[in-house]
C-alpha cells in the first residue's frame, strides 16, 4: 500500500511540472489524532493523567458528556483542564502513553486506546521529507504533546507541528488559549498564518470536522481521507470543492476505498 501512496504523489508531481498552476513550494498538511497516529494522543493523555489522580478542572465523565454535545467545546476544555500543570508533566504522560505496552488504558467504564504511529502514514511521511516536502501537522489534541509526538515518532520539527496551545504563566500552563485554535476553521486559519497564501498538495484527515483544511488542498492536490466512515467521507464529499482529488484508505490500511 506504500508503493501505492508513493505512485500517487509521483502522479501528482507529473501533474503539477506540466500545469502552469505550479505551487512555489511542495507541502503536505496531516491531521495528528486517527490518522497519523492510530488513537487519539490528546485523550490518551488526558486518561493518563485523570488515572493519576491529578485535580483536574474537568472530569472524565465531563469530557465524555461534552464530546456528545459540543466536539469542539470538549477538545478546548480538556487543554484548559490541563491548567496548573507544568510542561514537563505533560511531555512525561504524552512519552508513557506512546511508550505504554498495554492496547488501552481504562478510565471507570471507557476503555481509550494507547496511541501507536500508523505505519503505513508513518512510511509515507517519511517518503515526503525525503522528496523536499515541508510536511506540517495540525491537531485539536494538546500542542505540547503534538510537537512530542511530531517530532519524536515522524520527524516533523515542532516549528511545523501546532495543536491547542496554552499560554504559559510561571513555567506552569493555563487557561488561556492562544488563537488561532486548531479546530474546524481554526485549522485552516493555522495553516494560512505559517504558510501565507501557499497551498497543500497533499492534505489528509479522519474527520469531516477538517473540511476547511481539506478544501485549502492545492486544484492539483490529494487528499488522504483515512477511515472507513461512510457518512462522514459522503458529507465530505459532498461539501469539498469540485473536482477536488481523493484517495481512500480503510483503517486497516490494506485497500484503497475507492468503491465508496
């Protein structure tokens, strides 16, 4: 499936050297969380950190309440939960979760997954700092564990990495968010701040919530959708811009999805 992605973006180079749309410079855009990794980092930290028992400005069963009525809402509140905490401690829980032998770990009844690098993404970024691309990463996951996780398991320098990012007070964090916040909008917003008026040739995503971002993809861009959702791909779909190029892949990352 390696040789396949890499045929793809060979296909998207010949496209571009022989269009007058060329982009100034080669970039790809990956989402962090089920999609780079296999589980969610931001998450998987937060339960870490509940399980130690740390006085956290919001619960467990708080975040999950939150997650059903307001996605966006509940991502911001769990980084502003993480208040008080100094940088290291979440650099420490970010490292023990990715190093953890145990598939999940169990906050009271939910079981969330101990995130591992998606080996076929993992190969593919590779393959694209290998060929000069400038490779980013946005995430709605804490920033302080998106630059560890970017930097430590896919190479990419935390100057290319950006998730929700607290500002820090006395070396410890805080409520307060800097903006743009990566989620919805905010990624493309992001992306725009550190890029100008540059466009990703390559974008990929689980989540339809990336939609934005998605349709910042260059006119003769790819983008990765990975996942086998089939309401989310088809309201993706139909909302991305026209013409717009895909390339499916399932969660076992074996096939292409192409028959969606």
């Amino acid at each position: 499936m390696l040789d396949v992605l890499k045929q793809q973006v060979v296909d998207l180079e010949k496209r571009v050297s022989q269009s007058p749309l060329q982009p100034a410079e080669k970039i790809a855009v990956f989402d962090l969380d089920d999609t780079l990794l296999i589980g969610d980092i931001g998450d998987a930290v937060f339960a870490f950190l509940t399980l130690q028992g740390l006085r956290l400005k919001l619960s467990w069963q708080e975040y999950q309440r939150l997650l059903h009525i307001h996605r966006s809402k509940a991502y911001l509140g769990v980084v502003e939960a993480m208040a008080g905490l100094e940088a290291e401690a979440v650099i420490e829980a970010t490292q023990a979760v990715m190093d953890s032998n145990d598939s999940y770990l169990t906050v009271q009844s939910d079981r969330v997954r101990a995130p591992k690098p998606r080996p076929l993404l993992s190969g593919f970024v590779s393959f694209l700092l290998d060929r000069q691309y400038q490779v980013y990463v946005l995430s709605a996951s804490n920033h302080i564990s998106v630059q560890h996780v970017s930097e430590q398991w896919f190479h990419i320098p935390p100057s290319h990495s950006f998730g929700i990012q607290s500002r820090l007070r006395d070396g410890k964090l805080t409520s307060e968010l800097t903006e743009p916040v990566p989620v919805g909008f905010g990624k493309a917003h992001s992306f725009k701040l550190v890029a100008g008026s540059s466009l990703p040739l390559i974008t990929a995503t689980d989540s339809r919530i990336d939609l934005p971002l998605m349709r910042l993809t260059h006119p003769l861009g790819l983008t990765l959708w990975v996942g086998d959702d089939r309401i989310d791909y088809g309201v993706v779909m139909e909302l991305s811009r026209p013409g717009q190029r895909f390339f499916l892949l399932d969660a076992s990352e074996q096939v292409p999805l192409n028959e969606f």
